[in-house]
C-alpha cells in the first residue's frame, strides 16, 4: 500500500502518530527500557549503548540479553567499566546475544573504560566531531575512538561506520535517546552538547517500509545513501526535531502492521 499525501497532510498524519507512540507506555517494549532503569548520567548512557549495541533480532530477546549485561555489571556499569579488575571480566566471557558474544563485551567494557579516562566520555567524542547537520562523521570518529586501544578484530562488526555505507541504524537509535528531550519522558535528552537537529534517523526493516510507503523514501536497500535520503525528507517535516519521526515509522510498522 502507498499512500499519496500532500506534504502538509503526511506532516499532520505522522505528527499525530508521534504523539499517540512518543509517551512512556513506549518503553515498556522497547530497548529503551534498560537505561530507564538507572538515573547516573554516565550508567543510563553505558547501560543504553549496550542496549543499543545488541538491538537487532527478537524484541524480548534483545530486552532479556541488555537485562543481563546490566546484570553482570552488577547493576553499576559505570562503577565496573571504571574499576574492574581483569578477574572481574572472567563472567562475562558466557555471555552470548545472536553473534555479539562474551569476548566482545569484554572488549566493550575495556574500549568504554578507555573512552572515559582518554576521553572525557562517550558524549565528548560524539560531541567532538559533530557537524551543524548530522553526527554521521562523528560516528565514523567514534568507532576509530573506540578500537584506538588494542582490540579484537571481530569486535569491530559490532560498531557501524557510516563511511561503509551503514546506517548505523543502532548508534543512531542510541545517539535519539542521548540528544532528545522533548519533556514526554522517553528520549533522555541527558547530551546538551549536541542538538535533536543534527540526529538521523534509525533506519530498519519496519522504518524503511513505512518510509517507502510513505513517499519519503526511494531507495530499496536500508543503506547510508537511504539513510541521506530519508533524513533530507524528515528534516523538510520538522528541521529542528527531525528524529521524532522515528517513533510514527516505528509505531506504524510494529504496532499497526501498516
């Protein structure tokens, strides 16, 4: 089904859409529900890029596997990341999310150990590198950041970089958590660094469609060229909060099997 609206009425039907999903009852089934569980700056944005991290595959699988890690962190991730010994690490070797495993969450917590004592947190590099317009470069940077120390090769699957064509649709949806605030407590709105104009949209199977159906999109492939496409589109409905679509293409395409 495409729907042929004019712009003024896809702005209004998906504005309206944004307000029924953008409430707390959203996070109920969603990822986001992990750094909901903590109020320390620094534990909800590590408990959320964690979340974020393994946020492909079954919903409830994804939410039982971030419970976990925030479990083997002893509910404190940012106080493990920062004075863990090497014998602390020995737990988190079982762990195991689809082909994110426990040799790459031990990589994970050295790589976030060093980001915040080089480099004055994950908001700081993300902030570093931001252009007025989008953080896509600033994505690039942080996953050079991120394996700067020594690493293994495999783990690098696990941090997307626009500059491969990605949508880093996963960084993306962590980088919508950080950066909105718009008071209707589900986005955090914790990095007042950067600004919700600068964030793209995170780009999936469901948003794609929707998007596709929409009129919004072109391209058939979720790639970073669609990724430009759909936030071109997006700013042009709202160029100061563009990602709060997000939540109509999401709710559309999950909740409503539009």
């Amino acid at each position: 089904m495409k729907l042929k609206l004019k712009t003024s009425e896809l702005k209004d039907f998906l504005d309206e859409k944004v307000n029924l999903y953008n409430n707390p009852k959203f996070i109920e089934s969603d990822p986001i529900q992990i750094p909901h569980q903590f109020s320390k700056k620094e534990d909800i944005e590590i408990a959320g890029f964690l979340a974020a991290t393994i946020a492909w595959g079954n919903r409830k699988s994804i939410i039982k596997n971030a419970n976990r890690m925030v479990e083997l962190l002893d509910h404190s991730p940012f106080e493990f990341i920062m004075q863990h010994q090497d014998a602390d690490l020995e737990k988190l070797i079982p762990f195991v999310h689809r082909t994110f495993n426990g040799n790459d969450f031990v990589q994970f917590v050295k790589s976030l150990q060093h980001i915040y004592k080089t480099h004055n947190g994950l908001e700081s590099v993300f902030s570093k590198y931001a252009e007025k317009d989008s953080l896509q470069i600033s994505i690039h940077e942080f996953k050079k950041v991120f394996f700067e120390i020594s690493h293994l090769e495999r783990t690098q699957k696990h941090v997307s970089d626009p500059f491969k064509n990605s949508a880093a649709k996963r960084i993306n949806m962590y980088l919508r958590w950080m950066v909105r605030n718009d008071n209707n407590g589900v986005d955090f709105g914790i990095w007042s660094s950067l600004s919700p104009s600068q964030l793209s949209c995170p780009l999936d199977v469901h948003s794609g469609n929707i998007a596709r159906q929409l009129g919004l999109l072109k391209r058939k492939q979720n790639d970073g060229k669609a990724l430009s496409e759909l936030d071109a589109a997006l700013r042009n409905l709202d160029p100061k909060d563009p990602v709060k679509y997000d939540f109509a293409l999401f709710g559309l395409g999950v909740f409503e099997d539009f």
